[in-house]
C-alpha cells in the first residue's frame, strides 16, 4: 500500500485551517484501509519532519520482534541518573506500557542500544521508514540514540499513514506478536463513538533555513488508526507553531485529529 501514490486520485474532505496564527495544521490525512480512499486530506502531506516519539511505533516493533521487549509488562528496567529526564514521570523503573504512555525517551534509548547499530538501521531500512536516516546530529554519531529526536531520520505524514498501514497488514518483516504487542501498547482506553483509537503522539523542533533547530516554535504529531466492526481508517495529523502553545504539541495535534474525523462534520461521525 503506498499512500503517497494515491493522494491525487481519491475523493477528499478538505478541514478548514486552525484559527490561531501560532498554530498550523501542515497536513491531516485519513485513510480507509480496506479500499485505500482518502477520507481527509489537507495540507502538505509529503512534507517530512522529524518522527519524535510517533518513532516509538517502529521501536516497539523492532523491540518485540527481536525479543528485547517480551510482552506489555516486561521488561522493567530501572531508571538512572544521567538518563534523559526532564519530563518528571520519566524518573521511575519503565515497563514497555508506561514506556509508550509517558514517551519515556530513556527507553527507547536503551532499546535501540541492545538492538546495536547494524540491526537497528536494518530495521529502518527493511520498514522503509521516511529518509531512512539514522545518521543522527551532524558530527555526533549519535543516530542509534538520538537519530528520531528533531534530528536526521524524518518521515511525512503520508509516509507515515503507509508504514501503519502495512503494519496493521502486517507487510513489515517481523513477527505477529511483534505486531499484536504493539498495537496492545497503542490501544485509547475510551472507544469514541464505538471506534476503538489506537495511536501516539510526538513533538519536537524543526530545523530552519540555516539548519539550526527553531527554538520555541515546535511541531506536533498524532498518528495512528481507528477500528470499528470490519473498517480501519488510519490517520496522521501534522502541526507546526509559531511559538510554544500552552498545551503540549502532540496533545493538540491529537485533539485536532480527533475532532477532523469524530467532531460533528467529522468525517466518520
């Protein structure tokens, strides 16, 4: 399924920009899985960004195909000074389902440690994710651990839609349970309107002009899928602010997406 290939030949439902001058919906994009239809398309949905913590969907999968991550609960691993913590519910012993409800960056990290630099790209590059990019900051060699966050590996909306498409058609290389373990970890509590909501959010900074990161002007992500009886509709929203909302990024690129498809006029209610 290569959703990039179809943008142009299906029916869609255009969602009016965001009021706010700070916030910019840079794309949102709805999928109908089964037939390939586009249900939402706005914006630019071949423009890359940097995948954050939406790459923690791809983690989870290298984790439980390898056997690094064993199962919802398992394994713990305990928190350490000098470990990435500036979020204060990162500063406690993580399991694979607070790992993904809290983006615990630490982590992943230590995930993609075990993993080791030679499978880790073999992933990423089996999966087809983005620019494929785990080179990581310029000059750091620091890809296996940071090549996700607001650095070299960048995917577009589009992109993003396809990759959870075909792992939800499981058409990734890696085992059933690698792919039953994650969406278990990605499951929304509370169904909407009778569709079960599966997804992740992210956030970070873009690069400007000069190809230094925009401080305080960052972006946020929320990409996923919604299941209901025999339809699946996957989805990815892109946000771009002006300057730091008082919200976090990801919650309303969440809420935006959730409203294009659930809200009234949305376009599966």
């Amino acid at each position: 399924m290569k959703i990039l290939n179809t943008l142009v030949a299906a029916t869609v439902i255009a969602i009016p920009l965001q009021a706010s001058a700070e916030q910019q919906v840079v794309c949102t994009l709805a999928v109908e899985l089964a037939s390939n239809k586009i249900l939402i398309e706005e914006g630019k949905c071949d423009e890359r960004m940097s995948s954050a913590s939406t790459f923690k969907i791809a983690i989870s999968l290298m984790g439980f195909d390898s056997g690094i991550l064993r199962s919802t609960e398992a394994p713990e691993w305990p928190f350490q000074e000098g470990y990435a913590d500036w979020n204060p519910n990162w500063r406690q012993d993580t399991r694979p389902y607070s790992w993904m409800r809290d983006s615990v960056v630490w982590y992943s990290q230590l995930a993609t440690k075990k993993l080791g630099q030679e499978r880790f790209e073999a992933y990423v590059d089996t999966f087809g994710y983005g620019n494929r990019d785990v080179s990581g900051d310029k000059g750091m060699s620091n890809g296996l651990t940071n090549a996700w966050l607001s650095s070299s590996l960048k995917i577009s909306p589009a992109e993003q839609v396809d990759f959870i498409a075909r792992m939800i058609k499981e058409e990734l290389s890696v085992d059933h349970l690698a792919v039953a373990q994650t969406k278990a970890l990605l499951k929304v509590e509370k169904p909407i309107d009778g569709w079960t909501v599966y997804g992740k959010t992210g956030a970070g900074l873009p690069f400007g002009d000069d190809g230094k990161r925009l401080k305080g002007q960052p972006f946020g992500w929320y990409v996923g899928w919604a299941e209901k009886e025999a339809r699946t509709v996957v989805f990815a929203q892109l946000l771009r602010f002006g300057e730091r909302p008082e919200q976090r990024p990801g919650t309303l690129a969440r809420k935006g997406m959730m409203d294009a498809l659930f809200a009234a006029g949305g376009a599966l209610n």
